[in-house]
C-alpha cells in the first residue's frame, strides 16, 4: 500500500512554494503541481486531480477560501489543507467551513507539514476498482 501521495501546492509567494517542495524531497509526497492564485489553482487541480492541496487562504485575483469552494464542487474528494499565518483565526475558521479539512500555519514547520499531508491522504484513501 506504499501508493505515492500527489500533492499541489497553492501559494503566491514563489519562495513559500519552494520550501514546501523542498520539504517533500525525500518522502512518499509526490509535487505534481503549483499554483500562484486560486483562479489557477482550480484549472490545474482539475486537469492534475491530486489528492491533497495544500491552500495559502490569503491570495490575489482568487482566495483560498472561494478556490476550496470551487475545486470541491467538482472534486468533492480531494482533501484540501488551508495554509493561514498565526494572525488568521477567523479566516482559518472560514477555511474549514468552506471544506479544507485541516490546516497549517506559517512559518512551517516540515514535520507538521508531513503530518498534516499523511493524515489527509490516509482520512482519504479508500480502496477503488480500477
């Protein structure tokens, strides 16, 4: 059951997405994808269909919260980790009413970023037919 976990990464800070493709590196967590708004966030976990995203709440042209909103309507599945700063309770709060089943807070630390990310995908796997 060692299937690889396929991950996109939603944050407009380019730097932000690459420390959390650098903390994937060496695991099971497969990156297939990045996004900078929730608009392309939306087009590319539709066309990918990862598992898990993980969802920088506070963005341009699109939020997280509206692009969570978006994504499950069509993929209802698809587990989504908000990603807020300590400052954020209310729109952490707002996050999980929209659908993400957890989140993280900024500044990240890699184990709780893991954990978050194999707990979702194990809440989420279910054996299917081919």
């Amino acid at each position: 059951m060692n299937m690889g976990i396929k991950l996109v990464i939603v944050d407009d800070a380019p730097f932000i997405r690459e420390v959390l493709r650098h903390i994937f590196e060496m695991t099971e967590i497969e990156v297939v994808g990045e996004a900078q708004d929730g608009t392309e966030a939306v087009s590319i976990v539709g066309r990918l269909r990862p598992q898990i995203v993980l969802m920088d709440i506070v963005m341009p042209k699109m939020s997280g919260i509206e692009a969570t909103i978006e994504i499950l309507k069509d993929l209802p599945d698809t587990k989504i980790i908000a990603c807020s700063t300590l400052d954020q309770n209310n729109m952490v709060m707002r996050a999980l009413e929209s659908g993400c089943c957890n989140y993280i807070s900024k500044p990240f630390k890699s184990e709780e970023v893991l954990a978050a990310v194999r707990s979702a995908a194990e809440a989420g796997h279910k054996e299917v037919g081919p």
